[in-house]
C-alpha cells in the first residue's frame, strides 16, 4: 500500500516536471500569496509593536494631565497678547488629595532659542525635577540629572540631550562650559543618551523628539522665566501664560488607574470653568492599542489571503488544462483497470505538490521581510527624503516582526487552496468516459 501511495507521488512530480516553465508559473502564483501572508503580518506586528511599545513608555500606572488650549476660543487674553490656559500650581493641592495618588511630576516646557559661541538652535526647554529622567526613560551619558538640590536652590544648571550637546559641543567635552537661553546663563552638569522619540497622542499629547531637550530646575524656570513667554515670529507678538504644562500622576497598580483618572478629570472640572486640559491613561491607549492590533491583523491577513485564492485559480486553471492534454492517458489507465478515485488520486496530488512548493518558498521569502524593508527605507530615503522625514515615526522607523503562526498558517492555508481548487479538475478528469477519451487524439 505505501509502495502504491510512494508511486502516485513520482508520477504526479514526473508529470509536472513535463511541462517546468507552466509548473514554474503555477508555484509562483503560491508563493506570491504565501510571501504576502507573512510579509503583510510581519509588518502590521511590526506597526503595531511600535506603537505598543511608545505607549507603555508612557507607564501603565501613570496618568498624565496636559494644558491644552480649548477649542472654543474661550480663554482669556490680556492687551500683551498673552493666552491664560492649562494647569495652575493652586490646582496640585487638591489633586494630591487623590487617595490613590503616590505621586505628581511636575513639568513646564516650551520653546526657546540657546546659544552657544555662534551656534544658535531652537530648544525645546523642559523645566523639571530629578523624578523626570526615571519616568521618561532618559540615561545619562555624562555628568548627572537635576538633583533635588538644583530645585531647592534654584540652581542655573542644565541637562543637554544627545543632540544639543552635538550642535554646541562636536568636539569638546560640554561638562562645565556655560550656555546661553534668551541670554540667561546656564552651566552645562550632564549629557543624556539619545532617546527614541515617542508618537504623539491625538491633540492632547504632542509628539517628542528628544533632539532638541534642554533640561532646567522647574523652580529656576519660575524665577527666571515666569509662567508668561513672549513669542516673536515675522515681526508677530504672540504669548501664551501657562503654570505648568503637564502632571503625571503615579499610582500603586494598574487596578487604580481608570478610577483615579475619573478622580482627577472630576476634580479639574471643579476647578476650572474652561476645559484647559487633556488626561491621557496610556493604559486606556495601550488597551486600545491591543484590540486595533487584532483587527488590523485580520484584516492585513484578509487581503494577503486574496493572492493566495488568486494563486489557487492558476492552479485550477492549470489542472483544466492538463485534463484536456492528458484525456487519451486517462483513457489508457481507465482501460487498464484504474478506478476513479485512482485518477482524482493523481491529480490531487498534482495541486498538492504545486501548493506545497509554493508555500515553502514563500515561507523563505517571507523571512527576507526585514531585510526588503531596510533597503526600500533606504532607497526611499534617497530619492524621496522629503516624503519620509514626514512619514509618522511608527511607519518610517518600523521593524517587521515574523508572527510565529503565521508561518504553519500560510503554509496550510496554501495547500488547502491547493486542495479546494483541485478538487473540481480531479474529478472531472476521474468522471472522464474512458470510450471517449480513447477516442481522443
């Protein structure tokens, strides 16, 4: 019996390998689809992880409110041109009374040109305390962070990140040298390791670079620069008159989350009459982000499984066509005594053996994914900088990711179309009249 079963597999391979260049064809059809199955996966895993991975650098059991400018137009404004919105110092008292808060990091930030020698750049100023490097991942590369001591004192000392110290410093050590911002001296005490930029988040969370950070003591902020800045941009005054521009409440667990994020979008509606601010729960976002990940793989895999069906009507155009060719030899194994589920046998073993060629070939194609993706960055990068550097960093940094299963999902996805698609042309051929096709020539 196995000796039978072993001789349908070398007439159907010998079958096909009368006619290569249609075989050819037929297989790559499969691997098409096969290669499309994974590579489309790899890619939305790819995506998807990216924006996993800036939303848990958030925290899972932080909660951030941000100062944002309401829709509405309804701040205030004074004659100076100065915006009053956000996030008030007084407004922290009753927040802290949260009974779930552990923690409120306090951040001011905004825009600002920093001189050095004759280079100029424009910063972007972020007035902190030392919990701030823990919380936003950052790693010193030289020297040290602010220290609860510069706060205290309200020291005029900085923190450069990786690429302001290049711009100021290409060639020398930056550790104790003096730069200037809007004029006012700060004396350089450490550097910070490049850092990934993290997505921004709707309108209520803007997207950060990290390039161009420029680290102070929020209590030397408030005294040397004050809650009003002044911007001046084609002979236009314009200012804005913000606090703080955003807190990031610590809890203990993940369970506390949501019910202190009610607790303070409760207790900021209280205390403002103006929707001046935005919580994020990167949890929420995190969760969300899972769910679209599901989704966005079905439907990735649904598109990919259309070249694979597309692949299996060559075969079954293919295996149509060779009935007709070969109706005189299925006459001849008729007369000798083949039975009909001899010669649907045959010829499902045919589709069978293009489908499985198919999809082993495109596993391996599936595997370059990675590779394929650095050289089209690469070469887009070339011809079209423009139109990447605007891409969203989640599409224009991402990193195919093989998923484990889909590689045995593609590949029994390709044999069973294989089958499905062969199935009508074998029996076709086994109904076939063995009289008349003798008579074929």
């Amino acid at each position: 019996m196995n000796l039978l079963r072993l001789r349908v597999w070398r007439l159907g391979v010998k079958s096909l390998l009368l006619h290569p260049l249609r075989s050819m064809l037929t297989v790559l059809g499969i691997f098409i689809g096969v290669a499309s199955v994974v590579w489309l996966l790899a890619i939305g895993e790819g995506i998807s992880l990216e924006a996993q991975r800036q939303i848990e650098e958030l925290g899972a059991t932080n909660i951030i409110l941000r100062s944002v400018i309401p829709a509405d137009d309804s701040v205030s404004t004074d004659a100076e041109f100065y915006v009053r919105y956000g996030i008030r110092r007084s407004d922290v008292a009753g927040l802290m009374e949260i009974p779930t808060v552990t923690n409120a990091l306090k951040i001011r930030e905004t825009m600002r040109e920093a001189h050095y020698g004759s280079v100029t750049i424009a910063s972007h100023l972020v007035a902190c305390t030392p919990e701030y490097a823990e919380v936003m991942h950052l790693d010193i590369d030289l020297g040290r962070f602010i220290s609860d001591v510069d706060v205290i004192q309200r020291g005029n000392v900085c923190v450069l990140a990786a690429g302001v110290a290049r711009q100021f410093f290409p060639t020398e050590n930056p550790l104790g040298k003096v730069i200037r911002i809007r004029e006012l001296p700060y004396v350089v005490v450490g550097v910070m390791q490049p850092r990934a930029p993290s997505a921004g988040i709707g309108s209520s969370l803007a997207a950060q670079d990290f390039v161009n950070d420029i680290y102070i003591p929020l209590e030397t902020f408030w005294q040397r620069i004050g809650d009003r800045v002044l911007f001046i941009q084609s002979g236009q005054r314009s200012g804005e008159e913000v606090q703080l521009s955003q807190i990031t409440f610590q809890v203990q667990s993940t369970r506390e989350v949501v019910p202190t994020a009610d607790a303070i979008r409760r207790t900021m509606s209280k205390l403002h009459q103006e929707e001046d601010y935005a919580v994020v729960v990167p949890l929420e976002l995190l969760e969300q982000a899972r769910t679209t990940r599901l989704m966005f793989m079905v439907f990735m895999g649904l598109i990919a499984a259309v070249t694979l069906i597309v692949g299996g009507i060559g075969i079954m155009n293919i295996m149509l066509a060779t009935v007709t060719e070969r109706t005189r030899e299925i006459g001849i194994r008729r007369a000798l005594g083949a039975k009909q589920w001899d010669i649907t046998q045959q010829f499902l073993v045919e589709t069978v053996v293009l489908s499985a060629v198919g999809g082993v070939i495109g596993i391996g194609g599936g595997f370059t994914c990675p590779w394929m993706m650095d050289q089209l960055r690469h070469f887009l990068q070339r011809v079209m900088p423009e139109a990447m550097d605007n891409l969203p960093d989640a599409i224009s940094n991402v990193s195919p990711q093989v998923v484990p299963w889909s590689i045995p999902l593609a590949f029994a996805i390709s044999v069973f179309v294989g089958v499905i698609f062969g199935i009508y042309p074998a029996i076709r051929a086994a109904r076939m009249d063995p009289i008349e096709a003798l008579r074929r020539e």
